[in-house]
C-alpha cells in the first residue's frame, strides 16, 4: 500500500527569494524510513 | 481423510511442499531486495520497463484474489499458536511486536494482528506547528514541489503520472485539470440517500477557501508501506476535510518491482482521497490499494466499503464523491489523529 500526499506551502517566489526562511522545506531523502509522526518537511 | 497408509502422508508432504515453495519466494523476494539496495547505494536509478509478467498481471483476477487472500487472513487462530504465528510474521517482515498494543494471544487473526495499533507513545508526533508529519510508518519513494500546469509526479524514471488523474478531475487542486470540461454542471443530489450529497466540485462553492497564491508552491510526497509496517494511517497536519473520493480501480501490487514496470500503477489502483484545507492552503491525502493490502477503512466514515466485489473494474468510471460539509468548512482533523486503516485484502 502507499500514500500519496498532496499540500500546498510557502515557496520562494523568484530567485532572490530562495533564500526566504519561510520557505517549505522536505527535512527527508529519497529511499528514508519515517514513521507516523515524524516531521516530513517544515 | 484417507484410511490407506499412503493418503495418511499425502497431507503432510503437501503441506512442506507449501512451506518450501513460499520460503523458496520469500528468499528470492529478499534477494531481489538486497540488489535493488546495493543498485541504490551505488547511485544507479532504477528505470520503467514494462514487462510480461506485469501485462499478466492485468488479465489476472486481482480483486477476486485479494478477497480471497483476505478471508484467508481473517480466519481464526487458536490461542496457543498466536504467539508463535504473530512472532514468525514479525521474523518474515521485520515488525517490532513490542509495539503492540495488546498481548498477542488478543489479536484473532492476521489480519487482526495486521491493523493492530501501538501502545500509547510509540508515535510522538512532531509538536512544530510549521511541520507536516508523516501520517504512516513507511520509506518515503519520491518527494518534491509540482511544477508546471499538469502536475506530473515521477513513478520511476521514464514514467509520470498526473496528479488531477490521482485525485479526480474534480479534485480542489489549486490547478487547471488538464482537459477539464468548463462547462460541468453543478448537481446535488438525493439528500435523503444517507445524507449523501454530491457536488460538482467544478463549481465554486467548495473552492473559494483553496485559492491558488503566487506564494505558494504545490508539493508531494509519496510513502510505501511495507506488508510488516504499521498500516494505520494518520492526520498530517490540523486540517479540515471537504471531500472524500473513492476510485473502484484495479489491484495491482505496490512493491519496488511493480512501480518499474506497471504503466499508471497509482493512478489505476483502488484509491481513497480526502481533500481539504489547512492553514497553508490546499491538502490532499491519497490511500493507495494494492493486491494483498485492498480495501480501505476510515475512522471518519465507518460506512465507506473499497474492494467491493461487484465494482467494475475500469479505471475510468467517475469516482463516488462524498463531500463531508455542505457548507464549506470541512471535518475537522487534528494533526496525528487516527484517520483509517489499509486492511489485508
């Protein structure tokens, strides 16, 4: 089974923006274990 | 049954040839694993390539047999070989048993033991209000943000799927569905059938609270759970459900092998989606069957039934729609709540 989710986040706008600390960020890799609860991206 | 001294063995060999053949699977499974990982580790990314096997795969019976499967599973264990059933299962998938809410001898079955849920405090949820937490113990298969108007996730390299063929054309995604007739009629149905209600989300009532910003990006994650993870699925995030979906697919398998080489494998499978808000826009949660893990329960909607036997199987009749809140403001749901579970078959 597998779990697809779907959100919408702050984004950095342009280029000068990337550096924008309200910019949504995964905190996971490709290929990671996670478990229920465990933060996915702030 | 047999009287004669012959018939008195023939139970006994066929049942180690049974044990033989499925050890005989599970090491070549474990096998083929451990390459994928070693390919993996030495950065080499695995390509689509459809096969025979998979095009089999499509004339086979899969309902019928996840059905049967889950029948099988739900069939009643006697209390003194629980332990050492529940224990071999844990060995074969690697489940941590002390998790377990309940001593073992409590779960009936497998498929009891297989929805189990964990003992208070084995999932902190992440208490950062700028977080979105995992809402299922799994290996995280892709991530990133949507870019351009058809929203395409990547099933392996070489092959996409769209994210409005996912959720439905009628999805609240903060996109223009690609093909979508603008001329789609709002309908509102019998209320009196269990208070169902059904809209067309094409229309504005539902989508006036999920605009779409400059500021804000679209992503994705997509999460595999493994037959020995914990399958109960969880809130991500505080949010308010608006719609549930269900798409009566097909039930095609999910594992690594089946994402190389099935064409649309999650668009074509039995799904549920529930759609809302949260505080940053638009959030969609998709429950992806598969083959051994086929229907979906939700805690939020105990009447919903998936991998019903007389569903037709062509992935491209409409969804049922459920829209939780007429009014627009959703079902609200706390960030780590229990929302549903992927039973066995």
């Amino acid at each position: 089974s597998t779990v697809v989710l779907v959100f919408q986040a702050p984004t950095a706008n342009s280029p000068e923006d990337s550096s924008s600390s309200s910019d949504y960020r995964f905190c996971v890799k490709q290929g990671d274990r996670v478990r229920v609860g465990q933060a996915l991206g702030r | 049954t047999g009287d004669s001294k012959g018939n008195a063995f023939l139970v006994p060999g066929a049942t180690m040839a049974t044990i033989l053949m499925l050890g005989a699977l599970h090491a070549r499974r474990l096998y083929e694993d451990k390459k994928i990982e070693e390919k993996r580790e030495k950065g080499i990314e695995l390509e689509f390539h459809q096969d025979v096997k998979a095009s089999f795969l499509g004339i086979l019976p899969l309902r019928s047999i996840s059905r049967a499967w889950g029948s099988f599973m739900s069939l009643e264990i006697p209390v003194w070989m629980r332990p050492h059933a529940y224990k071999a299962w844990a060995r074969a998938f690697h489940s941590n048993l002390e998790e377990a809410a309940r001593p073992l001898e409590e779960y009936v079955s497998l498929q009891d033991f297989f929805v189990r849920s964990l003992k208070e405090g084995c999932r902190p949820i992440d208490p950062d209000p700028c977080c979105l937490v995992s809402p299922v113990d799994g290996t995280v298969l892709r991530f990133g943000e949507l870019k351009g108007s058809r929203g395409m996730i990547e099933q392996v390299k070489g092959h996409s799927y769209s994210v409005p063929a996912l959720l439905g054309n009628n999805s609240l995604l903060p996109m223009e569905p690609e093909g979508k007739n603008e001329s789609e009629e709002e309908a509102v149905g019998d209320k009196s059938d269990n208070s169902w209600l059904r809209v067309s989300l094409a229309s504005p009532k539902l989508r006036e609270n999920i605009s779409a910003s400059p500021m804000k990006g679209l992503y994705y994650c997509v999460i595999y759970l493994k037959p020995g993870d914990y399958h109960r699925i969880h809130s991500p995030v505080d949010w308010n459900v608006m719609v549930r979906r269900h798409f009566a697919g097909r039930l095609f398998p999910v594992n690594e092998r089946a994402t190389r080489t099935i064409r649309n494998l999650y668009v074509e499978n039995e799904r549920v989606v529930l759609e809302g808000k949260w505080k940053e826009g638009f959030m969609a949660l998709a429950a992806v069957g598969a083959t051994n893990i086929g229907s979906i329960e939700l805690f939020i909607e105990p009447d919903l039934r998936t991998n019903k036997p007389k569903k037709k199987l062509f992935p491209t009749e409409p969804p049922e729609e459920r829209v939780y809140d007429p009014e627009g403001h959703g079902l609200k749901l706390e960030k780590g709540k229990e929302v549903g579970v992927f039973n066995m078959g």
